[in-house]
C-alpha cells in the first residue's frame, strides 16, 4: 500500500536529517499491523530510496495515527518518553500534528528476537527491571504535570461500575459459580474503590510515580541491541501517575494467564523487581495486599470489562469467546484476593 502525501512528506524531511541531503526516488510502502487499541492506525513504513552519493537505501519505522483524546500518547512521548525514558521504549524519530487534528508518531521499528520470549524468566524479568528504572525516573515538571492531568480516579470508577453490571450479566446468561460469587467481591470493591485507591497511591516505599500504565504482553518485545537481549515497552497512550504496583500487577496477572511457567515463578519475578529498586525482597502481608489491591484496580479499570464484554458477543467466534471466558474467571480471581486482603 502506497503512503498518503503528507506522510510522504514527513519522511522526506527525517531522511533529509539524517543524511544531511534530500533522498533520491524516495519510494514508501506500507503494511498495517495490528495492535495499538488506543490509535485509528498503525503501519510499518518500509522506505527505499538513494542518499546524497546515489547509493540505494532501505529503511524501516513505524508510523501510528492518533485521534481524539488518544492524541494524548504523542504528547507523552515528546515531554516523558524521548527525554526521560527513550531506552526503554521505542524512539521517537518525529511526530506531526495535521490541520485536522490529532497527531501521528513515526517511531524506530523493532526487531523482536522471538514472537513470544516469555517462557524464558530472564525475558520475563527485563520487562520488569525496565519498569523499575521506568519508575524511579524523575521526570520534567511538564511530564508529571500532563500525566497527572489525566483524572484517571474518575474514570476508573465509571470502569468499575460498568464492570459490576456485566459481570451481573454474565453470572445471569452463564450460571458460572465463580461469577456469582464474583458480583459479591466486585460490588465490595467497586464501593470500596476510593478508599482502596487512596491506601494504594500512599503505600511506602514505593508511593505514587509515573507508570506506563499498560503493561502486558502485547506492549513488550525483546530485541538484540549491543550483543544482549533488551525489553522495550510499547505503546504509551496510558502512561499516568499511579502505584508503581499497578505496573507489576498488570504484567504478571496478564502474563500469568498465558505463560504457565512466569505463572510458576510469580514470587521469583516480583521480588526480582523490588531487586532492581534496592528494595527489600521480601514479600510481606502488607505488600501483598497493596500487589492484590493494584490488581483489582487492573481489573476494573478495564481490563474484565474487555473480557466480560467479548465473551458475550455473538459476532465474534467460539474459540475467541472460549478464551475471553477464561481471562475474565482469572480477573475475577483477582479480585477475590483483593476482596479478602481489603475485607
């Protein structure tokens, strides 16, 4: 697929930058990818083309269209990605904002050493010391004051009560026992949402910090930099000001659902990050709780919603529904041990 005009143009004026000379016969293709459910597109931009000495060039980035209140994602990689955290994600080569509104990223294309590297702990644990120095970053003034521009708090509780009410659809259609006992554990906690919140943020040592927000296995990927492996952390549109607990919560809960053996070395991985902070290993009751609290708060925020939601829709297959069903039950369990640390 050929590239629009402006795209055209805006990597003419990046190559431009890096050679020091307009490129020659500048020819782009493109190929969607999936992914980015916070973006109206992404591609990978393959461009070939002769530099200032006639000699041919190939070279590959990703460009994603932004829109609406998900344009927010090119603000953060220009004040909190690109000057605070550019090793760990993928760079940011430039961006554009078009007359029409909205924004696009044109970003450094990875190389994935593997589709899934997550049998392996070492790959596991580098998503999370990457958190770690994600976490203990001090960001701008400017960063922290637009990620803390988000009232994440208020939409979480809409997420919540939304969550309730289909979870109490799907325990009336499915008859499934954990469901039911789940509309008990989710409504506690949905009443309980601002006050668990609240002892959450204020958790020492680790407190409030800024997070990526959206930490799973679609948004890492291992690649070769340097002779060693290297996690980067993709898609940023939800990074915010959070417990640093959310982070880790969300990448081994969602991990854990698909990886038998991260889900065996759950206690390995988490004290693995608290290594990486110079934190104390141990796992005591009160971190416990504060981990299982910041997994409730995954859950509702949006997270059982999806599942509930795909699970009961008819347009999509069996299959798809089949194992929608069994992320939900794993969230719900989730909060069953929120339930009982808050209880």
């Amino acid at each position: 697929m050929e590239s629009s005009g402006r795209e055209h143009a805006c990597v003419t004026a990046l190559l431009e930058r890096m050679h020091d000379g307009v490129p020659e016969e500048l020819r782009l293709t493109r190929r969607p990818l999936r992914g980015g459910l916070e973006a109206v597109g992404v591609a990978r931009v393959a461009a070939r083309y002769r530099d200032g000495r006639g000699r041919p060039r190939a070279f590959a980035l990703i460009v994603k269209h932004l829109a609406g209140t998900a344009a927010r994602e090119a603000l953060v990689y220009e004040q909190l990605v690109a000057p605070h955290a550019a090793d760990l994600a993928p760079r940011l080569l430039t961006s554009d904002r078009p007359a029409g509104g909205g924004a696009v990223l044109y970003l450094e294309a990875l190389r994935p050493v593997r589709s899934w590297p997550w049998r392996e702990t070492r790959a596991a644990l580098g998503v999370l010391r990457q958190a770690a120095r994600l976490h203990t970053t001090a960001p701008s003034d400017g960063a922290m004051a637009l990620l803390a521009g988000w009232d994440y708090e208020a939409e979480l509780q809409v997420n919540a009560e939304r969550t309730l009410e289909q979870l109490d659809r799907a325990r009336r259609l499915s008859g499934l026992p954990v469901f039911r006992a789940g509309v008990r554990w989710t409504r506690r906690l949905v009443a309980a949402l601002p006050r668990m919140r609240r002892q959450l943020l204020e958790f020492g040592p680790l407190g409030r910090t800024a997070i990526h927000g959206d930490l799973h296995p679609g948004n890492a990927v291992v690649r070769r930099r340097r002779g060693t492996n290297e996690a980067v952390l993709i898609d940023w549109g939800r990074a915010r000001i959070g417990s640093p607990l959310e982070d880790v919560s969300s990448w081994l809960q969602s991990l854990g659902a698909w990886e038998p053996e991260a889900l065996r070395r759950h206690d390995t991985l988490f004290t693995g990050y608290l290594s990486a902070r110079g934190l104390d290993r141990r796992l005591g009751s009160e971190l416990r709780a504060a981990y299982w609290l910041a997994g409730a708060s995954n859950a509702l925020s949006g997270a059982l919603l999806h599942h509930l939601t795909v699970m009961q829709d008819g347009r999509v297959s069996g299959g798809r529904r089949v194992s929608a069903a069994r992320s939900a039950r794993g969230w719900v369990r989730v909060l069953r041990r929120a339930d009982a640390f808050w209880s």
